[in-house]
C-alpha cells in the first residue's frame, strides 16, 4: 500500500513540474498538492516534504522536493505482476483478466526440491492460465520466502492446495473426471505438441534428479514428453512445464 502512496505523490508532483503553472494559480495548484501529502501521516519522510511545498517556491526549490520522491520510487521493486496489469485494457480488471485466461489445466508438483523452482512454476502456471496447481511431499509450499521470491506474487493469482500424498492426490483427480498425463523423458511417449488433450486435465511433474516414481506414472491415463535432441536429456522443470503449458494452451483454445 506504501509503494501506491509514494507513486501517486510522484505523479501529483511531475504533474506539476511537466506543466509549471502560472503565476496566477500555481499558489492553488501547490497547496492542493502540499495539503495532499501532508496528510500522509503513514509515510513520515513523504509528509515531512509538504512543509517545502510553498506558494512562492522558484521551480528550482520544488525540485527539491520531487528528486528525494522520485528515488524513493526507483527503490520500489517493480514485479511481473505490476508490468502485467499495466498492459491491461483499462475496462478489464486484473481479476477479471485472470478469468478470461483460464484453461482447465490442472498442475501436480511431487516432491519439487528447489523453492525457486516452485516459485518460477507459479509464474509461469500464470502466465498461461492454470486453473490450479496442487502441491505434494516435500514441494516447498508459496508461503515459503524463497517460493514467494521467484514467483513475485503469482502465487497470489493461481490457486493452490496441498496434499501429501501424491497418489491420492491423482486419485481424487481422476474420480473428478480429470484426465492425468505423466510428463516424463520417456522415449516412445508422445510429444507434447502431438498430443490429443482431453480437457479438464493434469499436467503431472516429478522431482528434477529422479523425476516421477514408477508407481506415479502408473497410476496417471497417459506419458508425455518433450522431444530432445542434445546430449543432456532433460531441462530444468520450470522450462520443461512452460514448453508443456504453451503447447497445452494452444490445444485447450482450438478445443475452447
């Protein structure tokens, strides 16, 4: 909420400068400004800058007002998220957004070790529209610092549950009608732009030194992989799910 303070005192005050009014109301437009910050009594270091603000201030002395505002601003570490609703049509709220982007894609973590890999999950489960990502074993849960740190408030947008027990986690899947695709290095899988998506789905992701336990892949509908063509079979699990979720988003819309 601070941050949103400290931006919107920014904004009054380059309003002012890109336009220095006249003479004859700049008084007006200078007290409107000063009596608006004063009351900032929340932000101690912003409301004491009011007192500066005066009606027969040069342009110069009001500069010395707005540089200390402005570094207080590039301070504010500007997430996804921000970068994301700024691009939003103004009639479409961020909520709103987020419903129109859903697919009905669910994803299952099993045991992920790192935090960080959690957290880029999140992001991209967002970017692409994830109903929901389920959390299993060890997964490090969004609360976590370092979880919340790489998905830079993504775990805010999708939703999550958790459940220990990652078998019973896809069978409670599968009784609600949700079809479940291991994806796995697995040479005569399908690929994943090949495959024919029953929709609602779960998308399926093991740990990244072991991957999914047999007795995991077993009990999921369906494998699928992503076709590689290097000498190091595998990719990081955040880049293998944002191939997996790009190529999914592509037949969940032909199919929507």
């Amino acid at each position: 909420m601070y941050s949103c303070l400290w931006k919107e005192a920014l904004h009054r005050l380059r309003l002012l400068d890109n336009s220095w009014p006249e003479e004859s109301c700049r008084a007006e437009h200078l007290n409107a400004c000063r009596e608006w910050i004063a009351g900032k009594a929340e932000l101690p270091r912003l409301a004491a800058l009011a007192r500066l603000l005066t009606p027969t201030m040069t342009r110069q002395q009001f500069w010395s007002v707005l540089v200390p505002v402005e570094r207080e601003v590039a301070q504010i570490k500007i997430t996804d998220i921000d970068i994301l609703d700024s691009d939003l049509p103004e009639s479409t709220g961020a909520a709103q957004h987020s419903l129109a982007l859903q697919m009905p894609l669910t994803v299952v973590l099993d045991s992920i070790r790192s935090a960080f890999n959690v957290g880029g999950i999140f992001r991209s489960a967002e970017c692409f529209g994830v109903k929901e990502v389920v959390l299993c074993g060890y997964t490090p849960l969004p609360d976590q610092p370092q979880v919340a740190k790489a998905a830079l408030g993504t775990e805010q947008r999708v939703p999550w549950r958790y459940e220990e027990d990652i078998l019973k986690a896809l069978a409670n899947l599968k009784a609600a009608g949700i079809t479940c695709y291991a994806l796995e290095t697995v040479a005569e899988a399908p690929s994943v732009a090949d495959t024919k998506w029953a929709f609602p789905a779960a998308l399926i992701l093991g740990n990244e030194r072991f991957g999914l336990n047999p007795e995991v892949i077993a009990a999921c509908d369906a494998i699928v992989r992503i076709p590689l063509f290097g000498r190091k079979n595998s990719l990081n699990v955040v880049s293998a799910f944002s191939i997996a979720a790009y190529e999914i988003r592509k037949c969940a819309t032909v199919n929507g």
